[in-house]
C-alpha cells in the first residue's frame, strides 16, 4: 500500500474543524469554509457565537452539525443553513465526547443518532423533519454512548462509549431492526459469549461485515475455540470481528498504540501522537509518520486531555486529513 502527501495552505485562517466532502474539506465550525485539494479556498462569511468546536457530516456533505465536544450544544445544518438546534443530557457532558453521527441511506434519506435526552438513551431521527423514529416505551441500559459511527452501508450503529467505573465499552446496532423494533436499541449484546469482559478502548467499522478494535482484559476463554491469545494478560489486543457471524476473525497483541483509528483495507491507521499504518491480522507495523502530529486521543473520556486537531477521516476512499502548523495534510492511500 503506497501513500500520497499533500498539503494545503490555510493561511490566513486556521480550520476549527474538518468534514470531507467530494475533494474538498469543509470547516464547518468556522461558517462552512471549504478547502480544495487543489488549493483553492471558498469562505461561506458566516460566524457562530459560541464555544462550537467540533463537527460532523453526511457521506453528501448535506447534512452537518456543530458541536461542543465536552459540552452539550450542537447544532443541525443544511446545506450549511441552521436546520434547528440539538442538546444532550449535562451528565458528565464534559468529561466524554458528544455522541452525534449522520448518514444518508440509497433512497435519500438522511438519519441523526444521537442521545438528545438521556446520556444512556441512544435515539435516531430524520434529519430533515425531526421526526424521532426510535420512540420506545423500554429502559435504556447505564450506558454512557459517545463517538457514534455508521458503517459504510448504513446497516450498522457503532457507539464506542463507557460505563461506570469508568471503563470503555462498545455496542453495534442493527439500523434496520432499530427502525422496526426501537427497543431493540436498549438490548446491547456482549461480543463474547461467556462471561468474559472485554474493555473496548476504540473500534472502526472495516470492511464488508467487520468491526475492528483495540480492546484489553483478553484471555482465550474469550476467544473462539482453537484461537490462541499471544499476549499478556493486561496486553491490548487489535481484533477484526465478524458481525454477522458473531465471532472474532483474528486478535493480535498491539504493538503500537493506535488511539483513534480507521480501517483501509487490511490495514489500520492509528492517530495516536502521529499516523502510523499497522497491518491488521499481525499488528506489524508497516509506515509512520511521526513529522505529522495527530495528538493523543484515546477512548471516550477526554476530560484533562490536550484537544485532538482538527482530524478528517474517510476510509471509504482510503484518504483522512489532518490541521497542522503547516496547513491540512492529506494522506492517500493506494494499492
């Protein structure tokens, strides 16, 4: 796999956050500013009155929101015009990253998940009128969602969270059955199935049915019968899951912390102090670059950590973007 740098100036404006679109990177934070890769700068002149610091969007780039990432404000935009305003609950909203993502399925129509009520309630909507699709009469779990994900498809819902201890945990809903069965939404399921607890610290969504992710308290009564764990007890494992087998394909002890990552191909990228590629089923290590500083992000709670820069990641075209001091680097990765 061969990567691609490129860097485009900003000066004189830094982005406050970073959305793909087509070609081009938006800050959405900043009024919608959009960035070509071919350097070329468009300022939409539009400000927002507050502590806005981060932002997410549609595959289109229809849909946006901006939010306080530790706070609880966050607003809806279309096609970069305020659609309405969005709110969590305030517990322990400073302390873990807002839980809010969008995705636009075939026929159209874009959805919002996000936990607009209670910390522990995940909800989606349509985006375009509001209307809440998940109502349910059922309890939710004391789950603590954050860092809310759509696979490339549509079909899955990541929430890549917390429970009390604090320690970080992972759940994936069927969107489908969701939308037909919203109770279905307060009946998270254990990827393992014993008693095992798996202490999932980050996971991405992969290719065709998996799901990746960095996950500690491993041992091989967790694992599939005849899969042998190589690592320590208090090792980080790197496990590719099959959702609809329902079983882990490989786990590998992490060689290189990864913190926030994506998956491209059979490879990982990992942004923890700076980008590094990391080959799947083995954890090998196979290019970094530590001239391109990416901070320190790991797992949901984020509360005294040094702020992430602005990050962009598109997995489906093999390509994320992050703000540095010397502009937006690009990375592209090919065959």
């Amino acid at each position: 796999m061969k990567a691609e740098h490129l860097v485009i100036p900003t000066a004189p404006s830094s982005p406050e956050s970073l959305c793909w679109s087509g070609d081009a990177l938006i800050d959405w934070v900043s009024g919608g500013i959009r960035y070509g890769l071919d350097g070329t700068l468009t300022d939409a002149s539009i400000r927002y009155g507050y502590r806005f610091d981060s932002a997410v969007s549609s595959q289109d780039g229809r849909y946006a929101a901006i939010y306080e990432n530790l706070g609880t404000k966050a607003i809806l935009l279309r096609d970069g015009k305020q659609v309405r305003e969005l709110n969590r609950s305030y517990y322990h909203a400073d302390d873990y990253a807002y839980p809010i993502a969008l995705h636009t399925l075939p026929n159209g129509r874009t959805l919002l998940a996000h936990c607009p009520e209670e910390y522990c309630r995940l909800e989606i909507e349509d985006a375009e009128t509001g209307e809440r699709l998940t109502r349910r009469d059922s309890d939710s779990p004391d789950v603590f969602h954050s860092r809310l994900q759509f696979s490339r498809d549509g079909r899955y819902l990541l929430s890549a969270g917390w429970i009390w201890q604090p320690v970080d945990a992972a759940y994936v809903y069927d969107v489908a059955r969701a939308l037909e069965q919203p109770g279905s939404l307060d009946q998270p399921s254990s990827f393992v199935s014993n008693d095992s607890f798996l202490e999932i610290h980050e996971a991405a969504f992969g290719a065709g049915d998996t799901l990746v992710m960095t996950c500690s308290g491993l041992d091989e009564d967790s694992l599939p019968s005849g899969m042998k764990w190589m690592g320590e007890g208090d090792d980080v494992g790197l496990g590719v899951y099959s959702l609809t087998e329902r079983r882990f394909l490989s786990m590998v002890p992490v060689t290189e912390a990864l913190g926030t990552f994506m998956v491209v191909g059979n490879a990982a990228v990992g942004f923890y102090e700076h980008p590094k590629l990391v080959e799947l089923t083995t954890s090998r290590l196979l290019e970094s670059w530590p001239g391109i500083v990416t901070g320190t992000r790991s797992g949901s709670i984020l509360r005294g950590r040094p702020p992430q820069p602005p990050l962009a990641m598109d997995p489906a075209g093999g390509r994320f973007a992050v703000r540095t001091d010397k502009g937006i680097e690009v990375l592209r990765f090919r065959p």
